[in-house]
C-alpha cells in the first residue's frame, strides 16, 4: 500500500511539473511580444506578466531558460536594479548568444549605468545579428548622444525615421539633437511629431515643453508641463520645471517659489544632480537662465511680490553652484 501512495504521489508531482512548465512557457509567450516591441502592456499581458514576474522572482538567473531570464531581466529593469537586469541578460545570452534582443536590453542597462564601452559592443553585437534591428539602433544612438556625438546620433537616428517615419522615440530623439544644436524650430517639428504619434506619453510632452521654453514660448511651456501633469501626475521633476518657466515671468515669483519649494522639499539635491549628469550645453543655459532671472528679481523694486521676491533669492542662492 505504501509503494502504492509513493508511485501516486510520484505521478502526481510529475503532472505538477509539467503544469508549472507549460503554465510558465505560455505565459511568457503571451508577454514576451510586447517586450521585445518595447510597448506598454495590455491588460491581458499585465496579468501574465504579474503571473511570471511571481514564478520568476522564486528563481535565480542562473536556473533560467533565455527566455525566461529576458523576461526577469526585464523585471529586474523596472524594479530600477540594472546590476540585476544585467546579470540576467547576460544569462539570456549564454544560454542563446544569437539572442540579439538580450545583447540590446543589455547594451541599454549598461548606458543607463553609463558604461558607454560595454553597451557599444552590446549594441553593435545585436546589430551584428540583426543589422536593420531598430530598437537597437535607436538605443545606440541614444548611446552616441549620452557621449556627446551628436552628428553620429543624428545618422543613426535617420536611419531608422528612413523606413519608419512614424517611430515617436526616433523623432523625440532627433528633437534632442536638435536642440542642442540650438535649432528649436526643427526641434519642435520633430517633438510634435512624436507627440502627435504617442499623444497620451507624458514624458514627450514636458520634453517639448523644455524646448518651447528655451525656444521663448514661455506659454506653450507652460501649456506642455499642465498636460504632463495631467497625464503623468505631480513629481519633483515637473514642480521644478514649472518653477524653471515661472522665474523668467515677471510678476510669477509666488507660483516659482511655491514650485520650487516642493521640488527641493521632495529631492533637496534635485538641482545639483542634474547638473552633475547633464552635458555642458545643458547645464550652463540651465545656470544662465537662474542667474539671469536672480538678478532680474534682484533689481525689482516693485513692492508687490516683496515677500516671495526674497524667499525666492534666498532659495535658489542656496542652490546655485
């Protein structure tokens, strides 16, 4: 009787496990489409994506097929733990080294962390194996403007707008491009045709409302940053942006206090970090802009807005470098 219970319970387990396979196998077949396009997840690929993220965050990279460590690479992506991402894309690719999508999550991870030297030979390798792979494309040339190689960005960037004029992150980059070379009508050409393709992204908007503001359309700004809110919700990046626009408006000094206020209460160092990350382009209009409404502010002497007026001084003098 006792064998009997064992070869029961033996039979058992086995369809347990060949259940929990199949469940894992079609589940990832269900959300790894949609992963390697690198669009949002529908409602369906949520639940399974749940489903995996549950199963996979029970198992080491190490014990995982090339899918199934993507995939948690994947997890690990959005979890903002690109030291994780990057040990399981690299399973990924040992366990398929013909596996490009894996060398282009990889290759991402690494700009991200800003190891431009491994995420160029990542890039490249997965445009080895796919050279008309344009995710990848578009991520090296991200790579290329994060160095700075702003003409070799732009190539990369209309190679890929060549065949797919309507990819929104291949106009919103060559927006970027294009406004460091100080060519805001381009600029804005390219952002609102990105926003136009994804006009629910509220991150392409507040970027188009940035190149509106140092363009001089204080308003358009203004009107950029209120639909990223409305999409995206307050956070300390958007509260500085719109003390950014509000300090250059005379007669605004309360709502640029009040914004900024919020934005340094929410990330004291907000400031000082993006000048440690942006490029010099970047960060000296930054500076200049500051320092041109500071003195602005400085020799008013209008009485009304005294209070703000002073409040404001005192704390972006505190911030300034």
């Amino acid at each position: 009787m006792r064998y009997k219970m064992l070869i029961f319970v033996s039979q058992n387990f086995n369809r347990i496990t060949s259940y929990r396979i199949l469940f894992m196998s079609t589940a990832i077949d269900h959300v790894l489409p949609a992963i390697l396009e690198q669009r949002a997840l529908n409602k369906k690929e949520t639940k399974y994506f749940k489903q995996v993220a549950k199963a996979l965050s029970r198992k080491k990279p190490a014990e995982c097929t090339a899918d199934e460590a993507l995939v948690l690479g994947y997890m690990y992506e959005n979890q903002g733990n690109d030291d994780m991402a990057i040990e399981a894309y690299s399973k990924s690719i040992e366990e398929n080294p013909e596996f490009e999508a894996a060398y282009k999550f990889r290759g991402a991870a690494y700009l991200r962390n800003k190891n431009y030297a491994e995420g160029e030979i990542d890039l490249n390798k997965a445009l080895e194996i796919d050279p008309e792979y344009s995710d990848a494309i578009l991520e090296l040339a991200s790579l290329k403007y994060e160095a700075g190689s702003y003409e070799e960005a732009e190539e990369l960037v209309n190679r890929v707008l060549s065949t797919d004029e309507e990819n929104a992150l291949a106009n919103a980059l060559l927006g970027s491009i294009l406004d460091k070379h100080e060519k805001y009508d381009e600029a804005l050409a390219a952002f609102d045709k990105a926003v136009s393709i994804q006009p629910e992204d509220g991150q392409l908007k507040m970027q188009r409302g940035i190149v509106r503001f140092f363009a001089g359309d204080k308003e358009g700004a203004l009107e950029d940053i209120k639909e990223c809110r409305k999409v995206s919700g307050s956070h300390q990046v958007l509260q500085f942006n719109f003390g950014l626009v509000y300090v250059t408006m005379e007669g605004y000094e309360k709502e640029a206090y009040r914004n900024f206020e919020k934005a340094f209460k929410k990330e004291p160092n907000i400031l000082k970090n993006y000048l440690a990350e942006a490029q010099d382009f970047e960060a000296d209009r930054l500076i200049d802009t500051l320092r041109d409404a500071l003195k602005r502010i400085e020799n008013s002497s209008d009485d009304a807005g005294a209070f703000y007026r002073k409040e404001l001084l005192e704390l972006l003098k505190s911030k300034l470098p």
